[in-house]
C-alpha cells in the first residue's frame, strides 16, 4: 500500500515509473501467486495506474499491471470503472488502453451478459461515433506524446471490443441475444456511415464494410430484418438542416436516441448501396442470398425505402443514385433512360401501394436534390434518375406522381423540369396513339383536359398579389409554354367553358398581375437611371433591373398571345 500512495502522490514520470515498478514487485511476486490485491484494493489501483499510463516513460509498466487486474479483478467493478474513465481521460492513449482493456474485461462478464452488451456499445457508440475524436487525434496528442494517433488505431480499438461481442451474440440463443445483435449491427452501420461523410476517413469504409460482411455470414437473418424495418421517407421531407454554430441543441436522452436511429438507418442504407450497387464484397453471400430469396417487390420496396435516406445528403446523393437505378433496373430489365422510350419497351409490372409510396418518396428526394445540389453533374445525374424513376410506375399513375411533385416542390427550376416531362409524356402518348388501329385504344393519360388540369393550379397560384413572379421565373415560363403549346393543338378537344374559365379566371388575372409588377420596375428603374450617376454597383444593379423586365415582358407577351388562343 506505501508503493500505491506512491503512485498517487507522484507528480512526474520518474517518481510514478519508480512506483509503479514497486507496485509490480509487490502485487506480482516472481515466487508466488498474484496478489488478492489485485481484486481487494482495484478502485484505489485503477485510476492510479491509468493516471501513470498517460506517461510515455511509465505506460508499459502501468499497461501490464491493468491488464493483469483485468484477469484478476472482479469484471463488473472493472467495467464500472473503465466507462466511467473514459470521460476523466480524454487523452488519445488513455481512450485507446482504456478500449482495449474493456475488450479484455467484456469476455469474463456472463450473468445479464446481453445487458452490458448493449449498455457499452450504446456509450461506444456515443463517445466515439456520434463526433469521431481520431480527426483531432491525427493533428496532434492532447497528453504529454508527440507524435499523431492515426484513425487506423480507434477503429482496432473499437474493433477489438465489437468483433468478440457480434460472435458472442450469434452464438447466443435468439431470445436472449436479440437486443445485442441489433445493437452490434447498429454499431457498425453508425460507424459506416461515420466512414462515408468525414474527411479523411473514406478509405476506411472498405473496412467497415468488410466488418459488416464478417457479421453477414453470422447474422444474415438479423441483419435482413433490421434492413427489412429501414423507416419509410415522407414524400416531401427534406433532410434536416445542421444546427447554426451558437444555437441552442437540446440533449434530451430521447433526442439523442433519436438521432442514433437516424444515422444508423442512413448507414443501413449506405450497406444496402454495397449490396445492390457495387461488386459483390468478400463474405457477403449468406446476406446476398436472403435478399435474393425475397420476392422482387419487398427487395424494391427495401431499396426504394433506403435511396431517400442518401438522395438527402449531399455528400451521399451519388450513392442513393446508384442505390435508386440498381433497384430500377432489377425491376425493369431495361429501364428507359429519358422522357421518351423507345416504341418496344415493354410496360411497367404493377407496383403495389408499399412499393408504389416508397418509390414516390425517392421522385420527392430526387426533385429537391437536382435542384439544390451545387454541383451541376449532381443536379444533371439527379435529373436523370428521376426521369428514369418515372417509368416505374404505369401512365395513369405516373401523371398523379408528377402532378403531385409539382405541387409540393419549392423549387422553381425543378418544377420546370418536371413541366417539361409533362411536355414529353404529350407527345410521347400522340405517337404512340397514332400507331394504335382504334384510338379508344389508346390511354389518355397526358391529353390536353389532363395537362391543365395540372397547369391550371401553378397559373393561379401565379396570379396572386402575393406572388413574386421574378422568384419563380423558370416555372412560370415553363407553365406558360406548355400551356400555348396545348392551346395550339389543332387535335385537342377542350369545350369552350374549360377555355373561357383558363381564359377569364387564369390566363387574364396572370396577365394584369405581371404588368403591374413590369410597372412598378418600370418605375424604379427611371428613379434609378436619373440617380445612377458613375455609382458602378447601381450600374449593375440596373442592368440586373433591366434583364428581369425583359424576363416580366416576355411572360406577359406569352400570356396574352394564350389569351387571344382562348378567344378563338
């Protein structure tokens, strides 16, 4: 006990190494047994040695005599101890020595095994997955060592911890173990994920992955159900903006369980990604074949709940594209890749409600993400999947999915590309109608009546005082367009209440509104130019003025000519 306060009372690496060499004499004599002390004084012991262990000069002396006190001591105090460390040490080496004695401590706790499973890998989870601290590592120690802790030791650390209790947990019975196998899968999804959004870590997700594969061949069952339970996206959610730096977070259990489950969905999605989309991975088969064994609308439903989960996150849309087209093309063995398919593509099979909703959350992630992406090849890949995704869904069908992205999308540019679709499904269905004997063969389910039914709503949200044309140019042009297009078929047959009603209660109040908005920068325009002087941003500023009158005019001009085709 005099070599323990010692220990304690050292302040520098000679004086707690003197001691600790004491303390290895006294506790593992060379001529007899171990001492009981080990077991008898280790809450005095622990935080003793692991304060020394943060010495460089005295950690192999400090390790050795906490991995002994791993074999001897009682496991669950140990483990007590060991969690509750990790908050007091936050040094590099200290995280890693305490993982790896934990690894050692886990396998010798047997009686509610399960329990302390999940507890532990609930705080691993916490403490090292939801801010990966190995970024900080890399830049410089925080104790008393030089040199940079690379990533590469946390995930041996954590691995040595994981990989024992996903081999204890299959070889459990299924009751008993049920809540450690999700536990351990949901560990190393959050960890894939982790792999796949923070930089400088993206090589490792090929190790991770291979981690996941290793679970496979233990775990298929487990795994395909928790796969099986990914949540359904809402049609038009959008991914959650991060927290403003200075804001307020709160740190309710419940939301941080909250956003545990988010990121490990997101992770389930990013395994499902490898599964569909890439090269098969090493180990993978007994996982491959249980979602080969599912019929083909649960394995289209699975991966069109998953795509959405990615299609949100900028820096994973490349991977819910390709999630999204893989899952597309099992389906369809030869998908279509823009608006208008060749005359033999045979039709769509019929998707039913599960798949069908899953599918539309995909087209709501995909509207959003090729618009607001800020790379142009992301909006140009996103575009294209989702004119691919529309041919999933049969014509009658695909009409109500556009309509409805239309309606719920903010986006104006985006709205202007699915307007344009509308275009091509118009002319696409006349082609194909021409080469049908009987035209009441033929389904119309992009005539000119089902077109403005879908123009007639943008046309008037158009016209409201509260509109700002200029905000939404690009679907107001687009709306306008089409709209004279279908007003010029000589072949449509629209009855003249459709038209007095486009005309009087669309066409004419859009028409007034936008030449009160061209009058009112008419108006500022020769303030501004009478006060520009040689101010060169008001210069800018102007010609900025001058280009969006020119946009007003040429939409009013487009109104009115829609106008007199309405009269007849």
């Amino acid at each position: 006990m005099e070599a323990l306060a010692e220990l304690r009372a050292s302040q520098d690496a000679p004086a707690a190494l003197q001691a600790c060499e004491a303390l290895s004499c006294a506790l593992l004599p060379s001529d007899a047994p171990p001492s009981e002390l080990f077991d008898e004084c280790s809450f005095d012991l622990f935080p003793a040695l692991l304060r020394a262990a943060a010495w460089r000069l005295c950690r192999p002396v400090a390790s050795a005599l906490l991995f002994r006190m791993a074999e001897l001591a009682s496991p669950r105090e140990l483990y007590c101890l060991e969690m509750e460390a990790f908050a007091l040490h936050p040094a590099p080496q200290s995280q890693l020595l305490l993982l790896r004695l934990l690894a050692a401590t886990l396998p010798q706790i047997r009686r509610r095994r399960s329990e302390f499973l999940v507890g532990c890998l609930r705080s691993l989870r916490s403490r090292f997955l939801d801010t990966w601290p190995a970024t900080e590592w890399a830049e410089g120690a925080v104790d008393d060592d030089d040199e940079p802790v690379p990533s590469s030791q946390l995930f041996d650390a954590l691995d040595g911890v994981v990989a024992p209790l996903a081999a204890d947990a299959a070889d459990e019975p299924a009751d008993s173990a049920h809540h450690a196998r999700e536990a351990v899968l949901r560990f190393y999804w959050q960890l894939l994920l982790l792999t796949c959004t923070t930089a400088g870590l993206e090589d490792a997700s090929a190790r991770v992955l291979a981690l996941l594969d290793s679970c496979a061949i233990r775990l298929p069952a487990t795994q395909l159900q928790l796969l099986s339970r990914l949540p359904a996206a809402t049609p038009a959610g959008e991914a959650e903006p991060p927290p403003s730096k200075g804001a307020e977070v709160p740190h309710s259990e419940e939301a941080e369980e909250q956003a545990a489950t988010r990121r490990s969905a997101m992770g389930m999605a990013l395994h499902l990604h490898n599964l569909y989309a890439s090269s098969p991975p090493p180990g993978a088969d007994a996982l491959r074949q249980q979602l080969a064994a599912m019929d083909a609308t649960s394995r289209l439903s699975l991966a069109a709940r998953a795509a959405p989960l990615l299609l949100r996150q900028p820096a994973l849309a490349a991977r819910g594209n390709a999630l999204l087209l893989a899952a597309i093309e099992a389906w369809l063995p030869h998908p279509p890749t823009g608006p208008r398919p060749p005359p033999a593509t045979p039709p769509a099979p019929s998707l039913d409600r599960e798949a069908s909703a899953a599918f539309e959350a995909c087209a709501h992630a995909l509207a959003g993400h090729m618009a607001r992406h800020p790379e142009q090849r992301e909006r140009a890949h996103a575009h294209h999947t989702l004119q691919t995704l529309l041919w999933v869904w049969a014509p009658v069908e695909r009409r109500r999915v556009i309509r409805e992205l239309i309606d719920s999308c903010p986006y104006a540019n985006a709205v202007a590309l699915l307007i344009t679709r509308l275009k091509d499904e118009h002319l696409f269905e006349k082609e194909a109608a021409a080469r049908v004997a009987s035209p009441v063969e033929a389904e119309a389910a992009f005539d000119a009546a089902a077109l403005l039914l879908v123009l007639e709503p943008l046309l008037t949200g158009f016209a409201a005082a509260e509109s700002d044309p200029l905000a939404t140019v690009d679907s107001l042009m687009a709306t306008l367009n089409l709209t004279r297009f279908v007003l010029a078929d000589k072949n449509a047959t629209l009855d003249q209440g459709t038209l007095r009603r486009l005309r009087c209660s669309r066409l004419e109040p859009l028409d007034l509104h936008l030449r009160r908005c061209m009058d009112s920068m008419w108006s500022r325009m020769q303030d501004m130019e009478r006060g520009c002087g040689q101010d060169e941003s008001s210069n800018v500023e102007l010609t900025s003025m001058r280009t969006d009158f020119t946009h007003l005019h040429l939409a009013a001009e487009i109104a009115q000519r829609a106008i007199e085709m309405c009269k007849g």
